[in-house]
C-alpha cells in the first residue's frame, strides 16, 4: 500500500498536469530566466498550484522547486519537497508531449517518494523506497542489456566525443527527450537502455527519476559513480547516470568524468 507522501504527491502531479494542460499549445507567455533557460506561465501557475495543496498538507516540509526563490530553512527540515512544475519546458513551448510534473519527498538527502505525471501522454510514474517503480500503477523494470555496444541510451551528442572516452568511444545508438525527468522514466521502464547527462543537474530535475529509475533495478549514481544526495545547498549534482548494473559499470570503467 503507498504510503501517505506518495500518495499525495501522485495525486498532486496528476492534478498539476491537468493545470498545464491548460496553457498548452495555447500560447502561454515565456520569457527566459537568467542561466536557466524559458520559463512560462504556466510554470508558475503550476508551481503555485503544488506550493498551496503540498504545503497546505505538510506545513512542516522544506520547498526546493525551481520557480520558488530558494530558502535556505529548507536545510533544516528533515523531509523536503523538491519538484519541477513542468519539465521539459522547451518541448512544452513547442507544443511537444514529452513534457512532465515532477514531485519528490527527500527525507535526510535521500528521496523516499517520487511521482512523474506526462500531461499530454496521461502516463504516472511512481516510486517509494519501500515499493516497485510503477507506470500507471503496473510494476515497470529496466533493460537486462549487457553490453554498451549497440546499446541505445539517452544522452547529449558530447557524451560521444572522443576525448571524453579512454579508449575509442563505444557504438551506441542515441536518444533524446527534453524532459531529464522523463528520460529517467523511460530508463525505468526499459523502453530505453539507460541514461546519462554529464552536465551538473539541477535536483529538482531527477529527484524523482532517481528513485523511479533505481526502484525498477536501475543502478543510479551521478556521472563519476558517486551516490546521489538531495537538499544540498547547492540544489545540484555532479550529473547523472541511470542504467542496468553491467552498462553502468562499463561507461564508468570508459567514460572520463
């Protein structure tokens, strides 16, 4: 049975998509923010959305979202709220589905609940630390792929590049979603074989994802193989990396961080 956060942030993500559903293809206001990209009104009708009905619900949790100035009391919060109110903003302006809410509950820097809701597909992610990743509410489970050779991950065209690599770079076939969170979903799933960006990563981008991607038997580490760990200062990681354990192992043994 999921437990009360999880329920509550999956019903929230479902509502928030419903809210952006709204402003899609609609012609929603957009503007760009400094050193983060576009953003638009319905970011921030759907950020105000989630801050009343989570907040409202768990007065005592931190707020880590992008749209909200952050406050550093969140530090001191033993379970955090960390949420993008639309991922994959870009494919979002563009009239594109692969746009997604995503909802964390981080408890002691680790993530313990996670919801993901794509709008435009009607697709729910989910994850708790004591439950399966589901999709809709049926157990979803990653690739069984061995090898990196041939397989077909999510990722930038520089993750090829051969100066990133200690040997010649490895034949892939590669993938691409706007939505980070969504990426991990597919991982999650196995409708791809894994996922990598090896830029920094804003949290509350694959907070979820994280825990949607390792509970469906993904190994998940940011981009040197490091653990993840969530409400840092900073709000960011090193990257991150989310594949079966044999492909994870063989981009760390290559990959040069």
């Amino acid at each position: 049975m999921p437990g009360p956060d999880l329920l509550l942030i999956a019903a929230a993500a479902r509502d928030a998509g419903l809210l952006a559903l709204r402003y899609w293809k609609a012609g929603p206001k957009v503007w760009e923010k400094p050193g983060l990209g576009p953003v638009t009104e319905a970011d921030l009708a759907v950020n105000e959305m989630l801050a009343d009905r989570l907040r409202g619900a768990r007065p005592g949790y931190g707020w880590l979202s992008e749209e909200t100035p952050d406050d550093p009391a969140r530090l001191d919060c033993e379970r955090v709220f960390i949420l993008d109110p639309i991922d994959g903003t870009r494919a979002f302006i563009a009239g594109e589905r692969h746009f997604a809410v995503s909802i964390a509950v981080a408890e002691k820097g680790n993530v313990v609940a996670g919801a993901i809701y794509l709008p435009a597909l009607d697709r729910l992610y989910t994850a708790s630390t004591d439950g399966s990743a589901l999709c809709d509410g049926q157990p979803i489970r990653c690739a069984q792929r061995g090898s990196l050779n041939g397989a077909n991950l999510l990722m930038s065209k520089s993750f090829l590049a051969p100066d990133h690599w200690r040997h010649p770079p490895p034949d892939l076939k590669r993938s691409f979603r706007s939505s980070i969170a969504y990426r991990l979903c597919l991982t999650a799933e196995g409708a791809f074989d894994g996922m990598i960006s090896t830029r920094d990563a804003w949290e509350w981008d694959i907070a979820a994802g994280s825990l949607i991607a390792a509970r469906a038997g993904a190994a998940v580490s940011d981009r040197q193989g490091g653990p993840l760990r969530f409400n840092s200062p900073a709000a960011k990681t090193a990257g991150i990396l989310a594949a079966p354990g044999p492909l994870h192992r063989e981009i760390l043994a290559g990959f040069r961080a």
